[in-house]
C-alpha cells in the first residue's frame, strides 16, 4: 500500500514493526524481500513516484573540499540514485576485504565469502546474466574470439556486466504495493530520529512534509538506507540526546566518506589492427540477453609488491585515422597519434604498410579507482538550511597522494600491457603527474560514512549493520564500506542488504 504523508492528517501516528527510512535500491530491496513475512513494514520514502524539483533540492549543501556536486549525483524519488544508474555490475575483489598494512584505515568485520552467497541473489535483482565475472574461459566460448593472457603480470582482466538498468522504483513498485505487510509512506521527510535518554534505543521518526505536516513514525526496529551523504546527516541532525549525533559517541560519523575518482580523456590508445583488440575488450556484447564488457584490473600480487590500491581501465573505439588526412590539417591531439601509430605500426600488425582507408584506429580510455579510507574526507553540518529549516550537509571530499600515485601507477601498467601482447600503443596526454588532471569527478558513489567495523572506535556499525550501543538501529547501503574497491558499489550493496533482510528476519519480533 502506498500513502501520500501530504494526505494524512497532521499529527499523524503510523505504527510498524520494521520501519525502513529510504525508498532507494537498499530499502526497496530490504522491504521485497521481506514482503510476506510476519514483520509489519513501514518505508519512509522523501520523495514522490516521480522526479520534482522542490524536493531535489533538499540535497543541496556545502562544499568545502573537492568541486562535487550534492544534488545530481542522488535522486529524491522513489527508487532513489537507481532512477539515474548506469548498471555497471560487478563484485568487489577478495583484496579489498583485507585488512592491508598499506591502506590506513582498511579490512572488512569479514572476507568476500560472507557476501558470495548473498551476490548470488543480487544478479537477479539487479537483472544480469550469471556472474561469470573473471571467468575468461566462459567469455572465450560466449564470443568465438581468443583473449589475450595477461602478458605484464600487473593486470588481470575481468569483466563487468550492465543491468538494463534497472529501476528499482518502477521494477519492484507492485511487489511493494501488493505486499500485505508493507506501508509505502510517500513524500514523507525524516527531519530527525528520536531516541530513548540513554541513547540506548530509537523511539520514533519525526516526519515533516514540504506542505508543512508533520507526522511520526514508531516502530521495534529502524533501518536508515538514505544514502552516503544522507545517512551521515540525519544521524548527525539527531542530536537531542546525543550532542555530536545519534550513534557518534566516537566521532565516525560522516568521516571517512569515498567516491571512486573518475578520469577521462586522460590517455589515447592507438593500434593498427582492431582484431587485435577483441570486441569484448572495447564494446558491450549481448552474451544471454544482457550486455557485459571486459575491463583491466590490477593482479592482487602486484598491488601488494608496490603498495596500491585497486582501479578499473576500460577502453572503446573512439576514431580513426584515413590516409587521406594529412597531420597538418588534424588537431595536435590527432596528429601525435598518428605519429606514434605510424611509428610502432610494424609491430602492431601483420601488414606494417598504410591500408588504402586506414593507417589505424584511437580507443579512448576510462579509468576510475579505489579511494583509500581518510577521516578527513567527511560531511559534517552547515550553518545554512533547506525549505524545511534543517541544516544542510557540508560535504569536503578529499583524495590523498596515496590514491593518485595508484592511478597513475596502474595507467603505465596499462600502457605497459598492450606493449606486450602487440596490440596497441598508449599516449598520456597529462601534462603534470604531480597532481590530478583536471577534473577529477566522482561517480555518485557515496560510502563510507557511516562505517562497518567490530571495533566502535573504527566504526559507526557492527558486522550486520547495527548501530553500535543503539539496540534497534541498523544502517543499509554502501555508506556501511569500509572501503571502497574499484567496483562500482550496487551490486555489493544489494547483497549486503539481502545479508542484512535474513539477518532480520531472525531479530523483529
């Protein structure tokens, strides 16, 4: 059942076992897949069903750190940041559960088999064809084309399927609305979340709507699934009992936030021969219904001998380059690719001599990469307020040095691989390695901010998203992450939520 908080009258009381506060990817999936069980549910949604711009603006804030944008990379509808999802799916990597001596700050309350049988699950919410994710065997069979053995040592490849994507508002709007034991509360905004005087447990959720009502909500349990930003500053804004914030008694609370930092146009490759570059390499395939695409990742061994952390290089055809266009008449861009392409042409092809149409081809490379966890990059509270008189976030993003030298560490493995296997030459075009190239963007990956960790002095949730010293509270979605792999993080949030559901199912009575 789905009800409009803006029709109820003010001062409503709506009472639940279970009540989930966001209608994103994490609370849709936490309620469907409790749907038909004996717990009473209530989803707290902010928004509508459909996109609008008064309540999209609530997520503006303040930035101090990095240029990021706070309202473009969330939506406030139902559905949430999967109503603007690109699908990118796949697992994180073994490593980056580890706890490694290299990255301050990292390891996991638990190792990736905890999650495996739960990412099982999520490929099916999420719409992928089987996993298969390193499996080049598989793919090998599935195109009819060989790939390449990593030659270097440094990379391995993998390969990242792509939802449809999916939109969990308008996918799984039926099972919720059909669901005996599931309340949609829509238009419904947690302004704060009252808790006992000991801080030991929740009492209820005050709700205000951008109309001027206000409503509450009590329940046993309280799941908080707003997001990285989101989550952090309606746990901090909760501070009646608790001066720094709700579940902030060591101060983790919005610290430690990461993005994964995305690069472009930062490097070209070149090659004279496309077969030499399989198709899965540098477009999408349709392999059972659903295209996927192979990506570069670091070898695990390679991180360890050199300190580093993970990253994602993808390559696509992006030009080529006719013999009937002199250098002089192409751009400078364009004419130092053709230099270097025709000067290791002899080694990228069979027929080292110019073809009538095309010396070669340019694939334009994309990159993004593991942030390593910093308490200095973090969203605290603003003195300026939004339409319902609350203080806004302040978010200062931040990167380190650490996270920088990866990059580019693994951008000249990158280059380093296709020397080796014949396929092509790879042009930088950063003028300064000394700092990013400009700009640097994110990937509207929030996480971190309210993190996994058995230790309270680590972490602001234990191994099954508990709140620490709050007996009713649990945090789902990717600010739980310890840290952030290359990975783009939905799928390993949808797992980690089916986790949490099971984990429920057990504990609201």
């Amino acid at each position: 059942m789905f009800i409009d908080a803006r029709t109820l009258p003010d001062a409503s009381l709506v009472e639940a076992d279970l009540a989930i506060i966001g209608g994103g990817v994490a609370g849709i999936t936490l309620a469907r897949t409790l749907a038909g069980h004996r717990t009473r549910i209530c989803l707290v949604e902010a928004g509508g069903l459909e996109y609008d711009a008064m309540g999209q603006a609530l997520y503006e804030g303040e930035n101090t750190g990095l240029a990021y944008s706070t309202v473009t990379t969330r939506q406030r509808f139902f559905g949430g940041s999967s109503n603007h999802w690109g699908g990118y799916c796949r697992p994180l990597d073994p490593i980056d559960f580890e706890a490694r001596d290299w990255v301050p700050h990292s390891g996991w309350p638990f190792g990736i088999e905890e999650l495996e049988p739960w990412y099982a699950q999520a490929t099916r919410l999420v719409e992928i064809a089987p996993g298969h994710f390193d499996d080049a065997g598989y793919w090998q069979a599935a195109t009819g084309e060989q790939l390449p053995a990593p030659a270097s040592g440094r990379l391995r490849m993998q390969f990242v399927h792509f939802s449809p994507p999916t939109r969990f508002g308008a996918r799984y709007r039926d099972d919720l609305k059909n669901a005996e034991n599931i309340q949609v509360l829509l238009n419904a905004n947690v302004i704060r979340i009252n808790a006992t005087r000991d801080a030991g447990r929740v009492r209820q959720l005050e709700i205000r709507t951008l109309t001027g009502l206000s409503h509450r909500v009590k329940a046993k349990t309280y799941v908080l699934a707003t997001g990285g930003l989101e989550n952090a500053r309606l746990l901090l804004l909760s501070n009646e009992v608790v001066a720094t914030g709700l579940g902030n008694h060591h101060d983790q609370v919005g610290r430690y936030f990461m993005e994964h930092p995305h690069l472009s146009n930062f490097a070209d490759l070149v090659t004279a021969d496309l077969a030499r570059v399989p198709k899965i390499l540098r477009e999408r395939l349709i392999v059972q219904g659903r295209p996927a695409q192979a990506a570069f990742n670091p070898a695990p061994a390679f991180m360890r001998e050199q300190r580093l952390l993970n990253a994602t290089f993808m390559v696509a055809l992006a030009d080529t380059y006719p013999t009937d266009v002199a250098p002089a008449s192409a751009d400078a861009r364009t004419r130092a690719n053709r230099d270097m392409l025709l000067a290791a042409r002899r080694f990228l092809t069979d027929d080292p001599s110019p073809g009538p149409v095309a010396p070669g081809f340019r694939l334009g490379v994309g990159g993004s990469c593991e942030q390593a966890p910093n308490p200095d990059s973090r969203v605290t509270l603003s003195t300026q307020r939004d339409a319902l008189g609350l203080p806004r976030l302040k978010l200062d993003w931040r990167l380190t040095d650490q996270d920088r030298r990866s990059f580019y560490t693994h951008l000249r493995s990158l280059a380093l691989e296709f020397g080796a296997l014949g396929s092509g030459r790879l042009r930088e075009t950063i003028a300064d390695q000394s700092d990013w190239p400009q700009p640097v963007s994110g990937g509207s990956h929030h996480m971190g901010t309210t993190r996994m960790s058995d230790d309270p002095s680590r972490g602001m949730v234990d191994r099954n998203g508990k709140v620490h010293d709050i007996d009713n509270l649990y945090v789902a979605g990717s600010s739980v992450f310890p840290t952030s792999g290359s990975a783009n993080p939905t799928l390993t949030l949808v797992a980690l939520t089916l986790r949490l559901a099971e984990h429920l199912k057990e504990t609201v009575k």
